[in-house]
C-alpha cells in the first residue's frame, strides 16, 4: 500500500508512474488527497473539541471546590454537547479513514524506474541468457508423453480424484520431486536463509498484508465455513510472519526459506501451451523471502537473482531472464524479474522464478517497521523469489535430459534421487 504522506508529496510521479501499469490513476490520487484533507480536517475539529472538553472538566472541578456549584452545573450542559460533538467526529473520521484505506488497496505499486513501457508478456525486455540448448533426438517427446510413457506423473489419475491441474507424482517421479525440493532448501539454507516450515491456510489479515487481497480474491481457493485462504505461494505466511512488528535495525537483513504446496484457481485457457505440468492449480514451490533495509534491498534483489542463476547453472538447463514490462509486473511489485527455462521438446520457454522487489508497499500493509539510529520507526523493504517452483522444472528436466532409452538426472540430484535414469 502506497503511503498518503508520499502520494500529497509525490502527486504527479506516482500519476506518471502508475500510467507504466496502462492506468490512469489521476482520479483516484486526487480523492485519495481529498479523503486525506477531509480526515486531516476532522481529527482537528475532534482534537480542539476533545481539549475544550477537558479544559472544561478542570474548571468544572475547580467552581465545585470553590463553592460554586450553580456555575458548574451551568458549564455541565456544555459538556454534554461537547461529548456529543466529539462522538460525531469519533464517527465521521472513523468512515473517512475506512475510505480512504479502502481506496489505498485498490491503488498497486508504483513501478521502478528501470521497469520497461507495456501492455503485455510480449513487451518484457530480455536482459540475460545463459546455457546451451539441447538437441534432442528425432522422436523426442513433450514432458507429459514422457510421464505417461516412463509412468511418472498420472494427470488422468489425479484429475478422477480432484480435477484437472492436480498431478499425481508416482515413483521415481515423485522421487524426483522431492530431490529437487530437497535441493532447493539445500542451496538456500547453503547461502544463509533460515527454513521455516509454513501454514498452508492463511486468514484474511494475511492475504490484505501481502497484496493478494482484495486484488486477487478470486484467484485464491477460500475455505467459508472458516473464512480463511488456500496459500497461492509461501510468500503469503512467511511474509505475514513479521506482520506488526517493530524491529531493530539490527535484525536485519531477514532472510527465510520454506516449501509448501501453492493452490491456484486461476483458469487457463486449452491447448500445448498449458499441458501436463505447464499450468496447475496445486503446485510445489520453494520460496526465498527477505526483510531489508531500504538502502539495501536492491543489492538483495542482485544477490537474489544470482542466487537463482546459480541453481540453474548447477541443473544445466537454458534460461533466460526477463524484466517485466509496466503492464506485466504484478500488483504489488515495483520491479520483477522472470526465470525462464527452454523446453526442448515444446520448443517454447517457461516460466519458473519471479524475483520481486516491492519496497515499502507490503510493508505499509504490514505494518513492518524497523528503529533507525535515531530512534524512528522506518518501513522495511520486502523481498521474495521462487527458488524453484516445481512443475515448469521438472518439465525442463524430463524434456531437455530425454534420451532414446530414458531420461538422464541431472549430476546435481544424483545424490538426492539415489538413482542416475529413469
């Protein structure tokens, strides 16, 4: 959430900012500074009515004890009116702050500088490539013929049980699987996060601290009967643990790790490009997540990204990394970077890590402060990045180490799988 104290001070580069996203925030920054004028105007009508009041208790106080209890009978009444008024003013500032919270949700991050114009995907601009491209032999497969055929991943099976976009992992399938998530840990704990072991379900507090709701309410599985949220990616609970939290500037920079399944509803369209474990509703993911201090976090945000490099070169796979455009970016995001992987065998790249960096905008929802040196609460920084989702990877990894009789491990996981082919 973006501070009111920046948007009166910063009008104009927050509009032309936001116009990055391809909106037209003008309307709703001048009735945020309106709703803002208007609260500011009410606590200082209540202040002054609230110090009359007080003032006027005292000389109340002070006629009884000099016997003059006619007069401070009479001042009495104007007491009454007073608590009447400042309840009034109690009422109507409540509702202006309620607004104007309601509208600072609606309004996303103002992206970063560097964060290129456009409206889609097609205008993020590619800012590094690494890794050789595979050449596959002639009857070389997509990942889900090559689950099928080596009985890896049942997508029949786990759509009777639940629906489509819920695999079910089978033997050395599921084995790699839990390799690769062994390793990410591994390589992450390696480089200083500490792994936490996360809720699945999230309340609505949690959603609102991280920017999933309200935006992405219907992009989230909900459970009524208890009003709380399926997890759409670690991010959400291990942000929210420092969630109202004042630190010393000593703590930081935070960083932690942890795995858990991510639930997804969003719908997606039928074709190759959404197959097998292209695009599902319940999905593995490590995530890597960072407190930092705001003169910081941008080299975190380097040494994020190095990080993921790191895990890639070690699987040997072709990748990319992207700089999303203005109208890409997420809602919370001032500046993201995609992973990409090739995927031999669809001769396409898919998306497997997003590094973000959303600077004080889920901090200001979290209430997330640390003490400076002078002894002022200041907002932290927030971090996250998938260090790796799951699905995208081990589609990478079956079709890029595809051979004519199995698929080769990559060196990294051997010691993880306990076997070098399936």
């Amino acid at each position: 959430m973006l501070q009111v104290a920046f948007i009166r001070e910063h009008k104009s580069d927050v509009i032309k900012g936001l116009a990055k996203r391809n909106i037209d925030a003008t309307e709703m920054i001048e009735e945020v500074i309106a709703l803002d004028e208007s609260r500011r105007q009410l606590q200082t009508k209540l202040d002054n009515t609230l110090a009359e009041s007080n003032s006027i208790s005292k000389e109340i106080g002070n006629l009884y004890k000099s016997g003059k209890a006619a007069e401070a009978n009479a001042l009495k009444e104007k007491t009454s009116q007073l608590k009447e008024d400042s309840k009034a003013y109690n009422e109507a500032l409540n509702d202006k702050a309620n607004a104007l919270t309601e509208l600072l949700y609606k309004i996303p991050n103002v992206p970063h500088d560097s964060v290129p114009l456009g409206n889609s995907d097609e205008d993020n601009e590619e800012i590094f490539r690494e890794g050789d491209i595979p050449k596959l032999h002639e009857k070389a497969l997509p990942h889900w013929e090559l689950a099928k055929k080596y009985d890896i991943i049942d997508f029949e099976l786990g759509n009777k049980i639940t629906g489509a976009g819920f695999p079910v992992y089978k033997g050395k399938g599921a084995k790699l699987q839990r390799a690769l998530i062994t390793y990410f840990l591994d390589k992450n704990t390696a480089a200083g996060y500490t792994e936490y072991q996360l809720p699945h379900l999230i309340n609505e507090a949690s959603g609102i601290g991280t920017g999933q709701l309200p935006d992405k309410e219907g992009q989230m599985y909900h459970v009524g009967a208890d009003n709380l949220y399926l997890i759409p990616t670690a991010e959400v609970p291990g942000t929210n643990l420092f969630r109202d939290e004042l630190l010393a500037e000593s703590d930081l920079p935070i960083g932690i790790t942890g795995y858990t399944p991510c639930f997804r509803r969003e719908a997606g369209s039928y074709g190759a490009h959404v197959r097998g474990l292209n695009r599902l509703h319940q999905f593995d993911k490590v995530e890597i997540i960072r407190v930092e201090h705001p003169e910081n976090s941008y080299t975190a945000f380097e040494g994020m990204i190095a990080h993921v490099k790191d895990i890639l070169r070690e699987l040997k796979l072709p990748y990319r990394i992207l700089r999303l455009c203005g109208g890409d970016v997420t809602f919370a995001s001032a500046l993201t970077y995609d992973f990409e992987v090739f995927s031999t065998a669809q001769d396409r790249w898919l998306e497997i890590s997003s590094v973000s960096n959303f600077e004080t905008f889920q901090a200001n929802r979290l209430k997330l402060r640390f003490k400076n040196q002078d002894g002022k609460s200041q907002l932290c920084h927030t971090l996250n990045g998938s260090s790796l989702a799951l699905p995208r990877v081990l589609a990478g990894i079956l079709e890029n180490y595809q051979t004519e009789d199995g698929i080769q491990i990559p060196e990294v996981l051997i010691p993880y799988t306990g076997f070098e082919k399936i």
